[in-house]
C-alpha cells in the first residue's frame, strides 16, 4: 500500500508575491516616521475650537461642572469614533470614500457624506484665516486701530475702548465700541443683510489667496512635506499659548477670570442645553466624521499601535483645550477689572472672542502691537494646519478612488491645485459686505447678532446644505441596492464583504534579524 499523498508545504518567504495592500501603501508614501503623524493630528485637532470655543462653554455651562459630561462623550463618543476612523484608514490605507467601500461597500455613502463636510469645511474656515491675517497686519501699526476712534470707518457714536466702565455699561444702548467697529466696518464690511451681497472686500480677498497659497504649498508634495512642515505649525501655537497664559496670569483681575471659567455650578446638568454643547464640542474638536482622520491613518504603517496613538491624542486635544481656558479667562478677568463691570458681559465665544474681545484686551496692555502680533499669530497657525490636513484628506479621497490616474507624475498636485483655485473663487463670496453666509445661516434662530432676521432662503440654504450630506449615505444604499444582481439575501451578502484584497494579518517579523531564515521545506513522510 502506498503512503498517502500530502501537498507539499514551503516555508520560505516568497519576496515576489507581495500582498496587494503592502504595495499600494508604498505607491501612496507614508510617514517617515511616528513623530510626523502624532504632530500632523494632533494639529489638525487642535484648532480654534480649543482657544475660542471649549473655555467659553465652561464658563456658561457651570464652570467646572461642564467637564462631566464633557469627559462623558469623550469616553462614549469622541475617544471610539477617533479610533474607528483612525484604524479604518490604517487597515485599508484608503482615504475617507474609498476605505468604506473597502470594508462595507453598502457604507460607501459615508465617505461620499462626509467629504461633502469636509469640502464646505475647507471652504469657509481659511475665511478664518484671512481674518486673522488682516488683524495681524493691522498689529504692526503706531496705534492699533481697532484702539481708537480716528479712523475712516469710525461713526459719530463710536467710543474708543479705553472709555471709562462709566461709559463701556452705555455702548450696548447708546454707542458701539472702536473694537466693534473695526470688525463689523472695517473688516466685514457689513451690509444690510445677505440679500445685499455687496463688493468684495480686496483686502480681505488678498489674504484670502496668502493663505490658500500657503496651505498649497503645505501639502503639494503630500505627507512628505506635511510631516515637515507640522514641526512648526502644530508646536509653535503651543508655545504661543503657554506664552500668553503666563502673561494673563500676571495681570490684575486674572483670579477673577479663573474663578468664572472654573468654578462649578451643578445646578447647570439639569440642562440639556449643557449636554448638547458637550456633545457637539466633541464632534467639532476631535473633527470626527469628516473623513480626514481616515486619510491621515492610512499613511500609517500596517502594524502601526493606533490604539495607543489614539489615547495619547484624545488625551492631548482635551488637555490643550483645558489649559487654554487659562490663556483666555485671565485676559478677560483683567478686561473686566480695568472696564469695572462683570466679566460675563465681556465674555465671548467664536469670533467674538478673537476679533472683538481678545483684541479689546490686548489694546489695554502695555505693549499692546506685541502681544497683538503673538496672539494672531498663534490664531494663524492654529488654524493652518486645520486646514491643510482637511484639505489632505479631500485630496487623497479623490486621488484614492483613481489611483491609476492621480498617483502618476504631478496629476495629484494638479488635483490640489485645481481645489484649491476653486474654493478660494467660491470664497471670494465670503470676503463680500453680505459676508458670513456659511456661518450665520444656522437652523433656528436665523438671526446675526440678535437684531438682523435672515429670509426665508437663507433658511432653505442651511437646510440644503446640512441635507447634502446626510442624504448621501440612503442614496448610496439605494443605488448599490439597485445595480448589484442577485436576490436580496446575494445583494446583502456581497454588499457586506470587505474587499478580498484587504491585508488580514500584519506582516510577520523575524524574532532574531541577525540569524538568517532557513531556507527548508516540509516533505511528506514516506
């Protein structure tokens, strides 16, 4: 009788039949090393919500009481989504479209969703930017104009910000303060409502262009210049802040400023308003759902520890945001000691934070064009990378769902360059005086400043552009629904297999690199 046949089983490595998911990774590049990637998301996290946003919500939710249940969706919300995203992207090494359709293409409507997000992101928060670059020019002026009232766009009843607490409880009733007018007149130019769009504002327009120029070249040789150039954008904001907070808390009025923004009210949970804000702090801050930290994840190596990386950032984007508040409140407390009123009536979220009452209190300093200069600056930066890592993570969904056409010569920065000249065109209707569209037109009330009522079609706007996203993913399971043959059960099944190319285990490393692999193979016996 003869012994039963086996098939015959080699051992050694094959070097030419590479794993299809191993050499696409190394066609799309990725970082050159841990370092670039922790400093590229967390730049990226880290953005105005942190300085301008998160103290103010401690302060009006309860102070201190507002960390439970913020550190609530932080631990069911924030923290599991960021890791999601993070390691969908790392698995697959697709960007935000393409890395669903790899692991569930019935969700493929999510990618399609949420870069629908992140392209009207990326077009109106660089507005942001022009902003700030406009005050920062501003700063380097003898006398800082938003200080005083001789200026042209000045009005009869303005009151320079230097005005006594006397006059500063009447501006609300009787006048507008040179600060606020040199936002709204100077810088917005504001019209009448959005219906009078107006010119564009040039200047503005000009700073628009620098900063679309700049986050071109930030990212036009994808992650290899990225990685670089976040060494100076995601580090020196931090020292700018910690700059500042030493210097807020050595003017008068900072322990007032401290106490408002910590001190806890738990009365203020019973409010659901407070949970809301919490909630939507985590989604805004950790910019999850946009699509952009599948990007960044998928220039990761294959074995790469993102669940560890994913802590060290959540842990890092809450802690800055914490310690921000201690940069601004301190400002704020010493605005209102010297103004002599209560510091709520001086404290502000958003823009109103950065371009009306952060400046106000900078002009009170000495050295005010210093500190001016610094604050900018840090706003600047802050926001830059922001923007450029959203605007990676646009460009690399595109470019991954053709990756036969933009991954071959300079198509990809041909790519970058086209969606960058569109959003800055398409943003030049933000620099008008019927400015602010993007961001005013909110769900209810639509209302700019308490006092102008948008129209009816400025409501349909924000319906049609919050609908434009959501609506994608049910469109998406339709149509694969309707194009894949077979019977519902078959349309199901193939719609929820992964992809068979998807790399399933990481790759195997030699436990001892310094003795060679034996070259054996295993025999049937005989």
């Amino acid at each position: 009788m003869e012994p039963a046949s086996y098939p015959e089983m080699n051992l050694m490595k094959d070097e030419n039949n590479q794993n299809p998911a191993t050499s696409n990774r190394e066609k799309r590049g990725q970082w050159a090393n841990k370092r670039e990637y922790i400093l590229s998301v967390s730049g990226h996290i880290i953005g105005l919500g942190n300085v301008w946003r998160f103290p103010y919500l401690c302060f009006k939710n309860g102070g201190g009481a507002f960390l439970i249940p913020y550190v609530v969706f932080l631990s069911t919300c924030g923290i599991p989504i960021f890791f999601l995203e993070v390691s969908l992207g790392q698995l697959t090494a697709q960007g935000g479209i393409t890395c669903w359709r790899k692991i569930c293409p019935i969700f493929g409507g999510l990618g399609y969703g949420s870069q629908v997000t992140l392209l009207y992101s990326v077009v109106y928060y660089i507005v942001i930017l022009a902003w700030a670059f406009l005050y920062l020019f501003s700063s380097f002026h003898t006398v800082l104009p938003w200080a005083s009232c001789n200026n042209t766009w000045n009005t009869d009843n303005c009151i320079d910000c230097g005005q006594n607490d006397s006059v500063y409880r009447h501006i609300n009733e009787n006048a507008t303060s040179s600060v606020k007018e040199f936002w709204q007149r100077r810088v917005l130019g504001l019209s009448g409502g959005i219906e009078e769009m107006g010119s564009i504002r040039w200047d503005l327009a000009g700073c628009l262009l620098l900063s679309w120029i700049i986050c071109y070249f930030c990212i036009w040789k994808g992650v290899k210049a990225t990685g670089k150039v976040v060494y100076v954008t995601a580090t020196f904001p931090v020292v700018m802040l910690i700059v500042m907070l030493i210097r807020g808390l050595t003017l008068p009025g900072a322990v007032t400023g401290i106490r408002y923004y910590l001190y806890p009210d738990l009365t203020r949970l019973t409010d659901p308003q407070v949970w809301m804000d919490a909630g939507s702090q985590i989604l805004f801050s950790y910019c999850i759902c946009v699509g952009s930290l599948q990007a960044m994840g998928s220039y990761n190596k294959y074995n790469n520890n993102c669940y560890k990386d994913t802590f060290a950032l959540c842990a890092l984007n809450s802690l800055t945001s914490f310690v921000a508040g201690f940069a601004v409140f301190p400002v704020l407390g010493f605005m209102s000691h010297e103004l002599g009123v209560d510091i709520s009536t001086v404290a502000e979220s958003g823009p109103g934070l950065a371009f009306i009452a952060y400046p106000l209190a900078l002009s009170m300093m000495p050295l005010p064009q210093l500190w001016a200069a610094f604050f900018f600056i840090m706003i600047i930066l802050l926001g830059l990378d922001s923007e450029f890592v959203c605007l990676e993570g646009l460009v690399t969904a595109i470019s991954d769902m053709f990756p036969s056409f933009f991954l071959i010569g300079h198509r990809r920065k041909l790519l970058l360059l086209i969606i960058c000249g569109v959003s800055f065109v398409i943003g030049l209707f933000m620099v008008t005086e019927g400015t602010l569209i993007f961001s005013l037109v909110k769900f209810t009330p639509l209302k700019y400043n308490n006092t102008y009522e948008y129209p009816w079609w400025g409501f349909a706007i924000g319906m049609v552009l919050a609908l434009s996203s959501v609506l994608l993913t049910p469109l998406w399971i339709i149509y694969c629904m309707a194009v894949t043959p077979g019977t519902l059960k078959q349309r199901l099944k193939t719609l929820c297999t992964p992809a068979s190319d998807l790399q399933s285990s990481p790759p195997k490393k030699n436990l001892y690199p310094e003795t060679p692999t034996p070259d054996t193979e295993l025999h049937a016996l005989t």
